[in-house]
C-alpha cells in the first residue's frame, strides 16, 4: 500500500476528550473517528486492526469446535417478550419502531435469538452439543460511554452459545471456551487472567471474567502472582477431550474483581508477597445460566430417555472492538502504537527519503514487491514529507519493522533497519533486509 493513496489522517495535537492514552493514540494515528456519543467509524488504519483481532478470535473459536453464523442486528421486540428481557434490560437497549408501528430493537446480545434458531432446528439429544458464535455490532445505550471503543455505545463482540443435554456436559462447554479464552488472548500478545464472577440468582461457579491487567482498567482487580506466570494452553491442546485440569490449575488461584472480592479469603489463600491488587479491563466474559432462557422460550430436545428436556445454556462474550483499546494500552510509548506483529496494520514500512529520485523509489518499490509477494504487509511512505515528518508517523501508527531508504545509502548498497519494539537500528543490504523481516515476520504470526 502506498502511503500517498492510503487514507491517514494522522493528528499532531492530543485532542482535549481522550483521557487515557489508548483513546489517545486511536485518534491521533487516526484509526477512528467519532461519529455520536460512544459511536465511532473505523477509519482504514483502525478496521485493519479491527479485522485481525477478529480473525484471531474466530480461529480460536472454530478451534475449540464452535461454529459460526451471523444473526442481524435489529430484531424483534416479541422475541424478547418471551424471555421477559423487553421490559427489563431497561435504558441500555435501543428500542426502535419500524413504518408498522412495529417494535424492533438494536440488539445488545443475542441470547433470545440464538435460542429461538436452535429450537427451530434441534430435536434431539444426539444433536449435541452445539456452539454457535457470531461477531456482530451491538449497541448498547451506555450510561457512560468512555475512553474511546473501550466503553463504546456501538460495539464489535464475539458472542458464543452453548446447548447441552444436562450440566456436565454443559461444563464441558464452558471448560472450552475458557481454555480458548486462555488461547485467543495470549494469541494478541495478552495475559488475560480469568477472574470469578457474579452469577446472581442462577448460582454456581460457572462464571469468569477475563480481565487484562492495566493502570487505566475500569476494573479493580485481586489475585495470585502466580497466575501471572502461567502461560496459555499451547496449539496442542484437545478440546475433545477432558480440560478440567486445565481450568482447574487456574482456578485453585484466588482471582477476583472487586464486586466478588473477599478480603479475608484473598488474605488466608494468598501469601502477602503473591498478592496482585492492580487494575484491570474486561476482555471478556463466559457464563453458564442453566435453562433461564430454554425453559422460558421452550427450547427442548428428546433426551436419551425419551423424555424432553430445556437445553442448558451458556453464553461467552468477546469485546473485539474493546480489545484494541487493551492492546494499545499494553503496547504503547511516547511515540505511538507498537503493535505486535499478529495483530499490526502493516508488518513493514518502507520510508523513502527522497521521493522523485529515481534510485531510491526505483529501491523502495522493489524492496515493497519482494516483500508483497511473501505475503508481508507493507505501507510504503512515497510521500514528499520531511524526513522526521516520516519517521515520527510511522512511530506513530506503530509499524514492527521499518526500512528507511536514502540517496546516501542506497549508494553503498545499504538501507537501514529499524525494529518499533526497542527502536534498534541497523545497516543492511535491502536483501539481507527482506530476509531478516522474512523469518520474523513468521515468527511472529506462528501459531503455537
Ligand atoms: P461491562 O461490565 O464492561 O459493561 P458487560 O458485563 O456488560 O461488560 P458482557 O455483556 O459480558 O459485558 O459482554 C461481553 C464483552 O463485551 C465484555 O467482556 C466486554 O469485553 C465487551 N463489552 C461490553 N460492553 C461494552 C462496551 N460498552 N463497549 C465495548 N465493549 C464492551
Ligand atoms: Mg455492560
């Protein structure tokens, strides 16, 4: 991509409304632009992030064994009159009326619709189980919206629904999604820690949310050190089989937010020098209800019995949209974004010092073909800016790998090479460049 044809309206002053510096860096690097309250358009910069942390959540979802779909974003009021949600989710939902005067609403989740599609086609206990996940705009008519996407009224999620026969199986549902929970996180270069959470009038444990540590989190959050050091289930993991052990070698730790915590549990389970009180921002969140919504809508399958039973049900949520606030939070300095490579813009940028010469972008081109044509992604500054202009972009939208190409250099036969993440330099010939970029841009993207 040439930076001259893309569409970068980067910002040079902080604007006055972004008070954390996630919110910051979205708008001077200009990924986003806001369009109301809590609503934004992904600007290209932004939707490129966007798509990969999306792609990433729905390998990790099809990995675990769930099977995508897309419901709409507007639906019908009557639906929820069966669940009884209409009248209860209150403000938060947008309710719409259609030229019939019909009642529709912008879905916030999709709990109903979900359970109204699996009724429609299972009959039988041999059917399950079954996951089914969309990742679809929801809107949520928050009371706050803050902090950019991190807290939007419009908002991109991953919403997963589990169908089981009876409540064993139903946590085994659960245990898989928790362990690609685990997974997907760790894939965007996160420690996500699973936290117990509030599950209110239906009971249990079955309840986690998974909350990535930073200083401008909205959540207060206690847990065991040991958490911190515990790396994600590897690629080999089997989800066919039994991941009890997996999550119970997490869970044994104490983790809470504060609307959970236990002073006294926190003080008696952890030792004073593992106790992590920090804050942190909900990526997620998984949460089995049992039969709430398959009882109220009649949602039943043939059990092996003969006899009907309500499914049991789970829902699991990912704030896609919300995560690329956590991932500039985590992955930040004074000069901008510095994107790990799964989740990057663009792996390389190539800087050409002196556009309109004929040697240097004659190099420049041929260093963006090479690299194209191995599949790395490439935004190539052909711009007539000034040199430090270039550079402090590039910084900027937080490139991993930049090649800067001059008159002088390309002379001697070298470009030189800057890595985003410690901002080391190096001089190199443009092939043994390709070849460097090469081996860790795949590094990078290597699944494990
Ligand atoms: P919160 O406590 O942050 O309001 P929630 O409990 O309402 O979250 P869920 O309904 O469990 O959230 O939604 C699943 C995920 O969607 C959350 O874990 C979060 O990552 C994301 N999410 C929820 N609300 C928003 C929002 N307003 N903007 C961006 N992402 C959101
Ligand atoms: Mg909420």
């Amino acid at each position: 991509m040439r930076l001259s044809r893309f569409y970068l309206p980067v910002l040079k002053e902080t604007p006055a409304e972004a008070t954390i510096i996630s919110h910051q860096l979205m708008l001077r690097a200009g990924m986003i632009r806001q369009q109301g309250a809590g609503i934004y358009a992904w600007l290209p910069l932004g939707f490129r992030v966007l798509k990969k942390i999306e792609q990433v959540v729905r390998e990790e979802q099809d990995r675990a064994g769930a099977v995508e779909l897309l419901m709409p974003t507007i639906q019908q009021a009557d639906l929820w009159r069966e669940s009884g949600r209409y009248d209860a989710y209150g403000k938060e939902m947008l309710r719409i009326t259609d030229r019939h005067d019909r009642e529709m609403l912008f879905g916030p989740t999709n709990e109903e619709m979900i359970t109204e599609i699996f009724r429609a086609g299972v009959r039988s206990y041999k059917d399950l189980p079954k996951l089914l996940y969309h990742i679809q705009w929801k809107f949520r008519d928050e009371i706050r919206p803050r902090f950019g996407v991190m807290r939007g009224r419009e908002f991109l999620m991953k919403d997963t629904y589990s169908f089981d026969i009876d409540k064993d199986e139903a946590r085994r549902s659960y245990n898989r999604m928790f362990i690609a929970y685990l997974r997907t996180f760790a894939r965007l270069g996160l420690k996500s820690i699973p936290m117990r959470a509030d599950t209110g009038p239906i009971g249990g444990d079955l309840s986690h949310e998974f909350i990535v540590l930073a200083d401008t989190g909205e959540s207060e959050v206690f847990c065991d050190r040991d958490l911190l050091d515990m790396p994600a289930p590897d690629i080999n993991v089997d989800f066919e089989g039994d991941l009890q052990s997996l999550v119970d070698q997490r869970t044994v730790h104490y983790a809470a937010t504060d609307e959970m915590h236990d002073v006294e549990e926190f003080e008696q389970k952890v030792s004073s020098e593992k106790r992590v009180s920090a804050r942190g921002i909900e990526v997620g969140h998984i949460f089995n209800f049992g039969t709430k919504y398959s009882k109220a809508m009649n949602a039943v399958v043939m059990g092996p019995d003969g006899k009907e039973v309500a499914a049991e049900m789970g829902s699991y949520g990912i704030g896609v949209s919300r995560l690329i606030g956590a991932l500039i939070e985590a992955f930040h300095d004074e000069q901008g974004c510095k994107w790990p490579v799964a989740v990057a813009p663009f792996h390389v940028g190539i800087i050409n010092l002196k556009a309109g010469d004929e040697a240097v972008d004659g190099a420049c081109t041929d260093l963006w073909r090479q690299l194209e044509s191995q599949n790395v992604e490439v935004i190539y500054d052909d711009t007539r800016s000034r040199a430090g202009e270039k550079f402090a972009r590039m910084d900027l939208i937080g490139v991993p790998y930049q090649i800067t190409v001059g008159p002088r250099g390309l002379k001697e036969g070298i470009v030189e090479l800057k890595l985003r993440i410690d901002g080391s330099k190096q001089e190199l010939s443009p092939e043994a460049a390709v070849n460097f970029i090469k081996e860790k841009i795949a590094e990078g993207l290597k699944v494990h």
